[in-house]
C-alpha cells in the first residue's frame, strides 16, 4: 500500500476513535446531568422529570455502543488469555483465528439485527416527538465500526501478525 492511502486510513482511523470517544463522553456526560437533575428534582419539584427515565435509557445505550466501539477499535476490550497462553505454534494460530472469526461472525450478526430493528422501528418517542429510528442508529453504526475493526483484525491474523496480548487480564502475584 502507497504512502498516501495508508496516510488516509490512518487518518480516518483517527477520526473515527475521536469521534467515537467524544459522543461516548458525551452521552456521558448528558447522562450524569439528567441524574442531577432528577435528585434536585426530588427536593424542588419545578423540574420536569417526565422523560427523564427515557433520556436514561438512551444516554446508556448510545454511550455503551459506541463506547464498546472505541474500546474495540483500541483492543482494550475484556480478553481472557488463559487458554491461548497454553497453546503453542499452529494451535495458539487456529485457536486465535477461531476467537477472531467468532468475533465477526458475532459482529456480522448484530449488525443485521440492528439494521432490521432500525428499519422497522416506527413510532416516536414521546416527549421529544422524533423518530426512533434516529436513536436506534447508534445500534448498527457501532457494530459496523466494530465489525470493520473485527475484520481487519482477523486479517491481519490470518496473515501472521502475532497477537499483542492488550486486553488480557494479569496474573497478580
């Protein structure tokens, strides 16, 4: 690959990691106010808290998918390495194509589900009177990005590249 698409894709790369960190922190953050807001509602009873629980809802679920996304576009997802640390040469290989094939497979999955789920989502939400669909979305985008990250990883496996063991978990002594 020349210079300049590597060039390219890694900017995308990094475009994409901020941008997933940033609506994750977002949400997040949204998140944290609403709860705010519910508690001090409690004592003062002038703040509207009637989609409050809803607004939850969709603040974790955004936050957890495209958190999960950029946690798997950084391999600092939860891996457990007990079983691969055993194996060697062209076992530890098919164990870690097997793992990584499961993976996409998981991911190709989840993809097509959340699109069905998207597109036959046709009711409003009630408070803020929009579309589901539009906050279903977060669904299938972050398994795509996820999936993208999957694939190329089971690539790059596929093509010897070892495993760098970011994500498991130590043995504390």
């Amino acid at each position: 690959m020349d210079e300049s698409r590597k060039y390219v894709l890694n900017r995308v790369d990094w475009i994409v990691g901020k941008a997933l960190r940033g609506i994750s922190m977002t949400a997040l953050s949204l998140l944290f106010f609403l709860l705010l807001g519910t508690y001090f509602s409690g004592s003062c009873r002038s703040f509207p808290s009637d989609g409050s629980m809803k607004s939850w809802k969709w603040c974790l679920l955004i936050s957890f998918f495209f958190g999960s996304a950029a946690l798997w576009r950084e391999h600092e997802h939860f891996r457990v390495c007990l079983v691969p640390d055993t194996l060697k040469g062209k076992w530890k290989r098919f164990l870690d194509l097997c793992i990584e094939g499961c993976g996409v497979l998981f991911f190709l999955v989840l993809f097509v589900y959340s699109v069905e789920l998207t597109l036959r989502a046709t009711d409003q939400t009630p408070i803020f009177k929009m579309s589901k669909r539009i906050l279903y979305l977060c669904v299938p985008v972050s398994s795509f990005i996820m999936l993208i990250y999957a694939v190329g990883s089971f690539l790059s496996r596929l093509h010897g590249k070892p495993d760098d063991r970011s994500g498991c978990l130590e043995e504390s002594t």
